[in-house]
C-alpha cells in the first residue's frame, strides 16, 4: 500500500465522502489520553489525530509511525504550524511498521485510525502482538474502524460501502486487502479489554477505546 498518491487530496475527499463523521470517531477517546506520557500512533495519516493530541495533551511525547512519506510532510507541516514546543514531542518515523524498532518498549497510548483494516488477519494478530509487547501495563489503546452495521438493510449498505472502499484504495494505492480483519479478537488475545465503544454512521463506524489488563 503506497499512500503518497492520494496524500493531498485524502482529507477533502474524506470530507467529501463521510463528511465531519471520520473526524468525530478519530476525537471520541481523546480525553482518555490526557494522561499518557508516552504514545505510539500508527499509520497516523496527515496527523489530524496527533495535532488533537498535542494540544490536548502538553506533556505526551509521540512516536508518529507512517510508511508514506508524503503523510508524513503534511503531517509534520501540520505540527510545525503549531509551534517549536510542539514540533519537539515527536519523532516522526517514516516506516513500515511492521518493521518499526521503537527506541522504548513503554508506551502508554497505543492508537490506529482507519489503519488495522489495512491488515490480514494474521498480520494484525502480529501488529497487535508486537504492539503490547512494546506496551506499559496499563497502556489503553483507541480504535477507530468501519465494520458491518447491524440490522438487514444496514449490514447490506455497509458491506456494499466497505467493498467499493477497497476497491478505491486497491486502485489509488495498492492495498490488496480486501475484507476486514477482526481486530477485536487480536487485541483481546494480547491481553487488552475493551473499556467503551460509540457508533455512527448507521453502525458502519466504531470507535473503541481498550486497555492493557495484565
Ligand atoms: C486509511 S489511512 C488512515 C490514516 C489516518 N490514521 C487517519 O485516520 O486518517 C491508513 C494509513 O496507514 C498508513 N499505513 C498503511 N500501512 C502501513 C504500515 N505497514 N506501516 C505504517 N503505516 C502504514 C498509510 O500510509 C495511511 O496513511
């Protein structure tokens, strides 16, 4: 999957697409990160989460992991734009994070937008796996994600809408992917529970928020 492409054009057509929807669920677990010290935000796109974060957050430093380079520019202009005080709390890594070597194994903020359906099954129970393995006991960690809305007529829409979204991110970047991936049962076996979860969109967002319980 190569995102340089649809970079710039990624937030109009988000907003375009689902309007303010993305956003709410990407902001809905925002205050549970008022206490972390220490994130991990993977595939964080054009960094609309991290910018939230840091001005929520004065004191959380960030590992900001991103494998498109052009993610990563607009991401960083959106930071610098902020401050110098702000610029200096993260460390930008343009990587696959499946490759990532993080400098820490002490995050307490884990989060992935719109990034665990970019994954197999089998590589986000690797991701997950890796991921707690670089984790605080106590580390909560926020999903955002589509998934199949309940009810007959909405799980219908939903896997209509979920099929033509991955059939636009196999032709604009290359994600061969095409199903979801069931994200839950991966964290719950590397040990984080579910805390609280919220619905939009008809049930065809959810934004969960779990926490490491070891
Ligand atoms: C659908 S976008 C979501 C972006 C952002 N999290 C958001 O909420 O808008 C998925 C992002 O994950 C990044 N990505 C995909 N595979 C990745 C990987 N293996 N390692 C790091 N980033 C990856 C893509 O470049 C892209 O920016």
């Amino acid at each position: 999957m190569n995102c340089d492409l649809i970079a710039p054009h990624y937030q109009s057509l988000e907003y375009l697409t689902f309007g303010k929807s993305l956003e709410r669920r990407r902001f809905a677990f925002l205050s549970a990160a008022v206490a972390a010290r220490s994130a991990i935000l993977c595939g964080g796109g054009d960094g609309r989460f991290l910018a939230r974060l840091l001005l929520a957050n004065p004191l959380v430093r960030v590992d900001f992991v991103e494998a498109s380079g052009k993610m990563i520019e607009l991401a960083e202009r959106r930071i610098r734009a902020l401050g110098h005080a702000f610029r200096a709390r993260v460390r930008f890594e343009a990587c696959d994070l499946r490759h990532f070597k993080p400098r820490q194994s002490n995050y307490d903020l884990i989060a992935t937008h719109f990034f665990l359906d970019c994954f197999s099954q089998s590589e986000v129970s690797e991701l997950s796996q890796r991921l707690a393995s670089w984790a605080s006991p106590q580390t909560q960690w926020i999903v955002s994600e589509f998934q199949e809305a309940p009810g007959v007529f909405a799980n219908l829409a939903s896997r209509v809408l979920i099929r033509a979204l991955y059939a636009a991110f196999r032709i604009s970047t290359g994600l061969r992917i095409t199903h979801l991936p069931n994200y839950e049962a991966a964290l719950a076996a590397n040990g984080f529970r579910l805390q609280c979860d919220e619905h939009s969109f008809a049930g065809l967002l959810r934004s969960s928020l779990w926490k490491r319980v070891i």
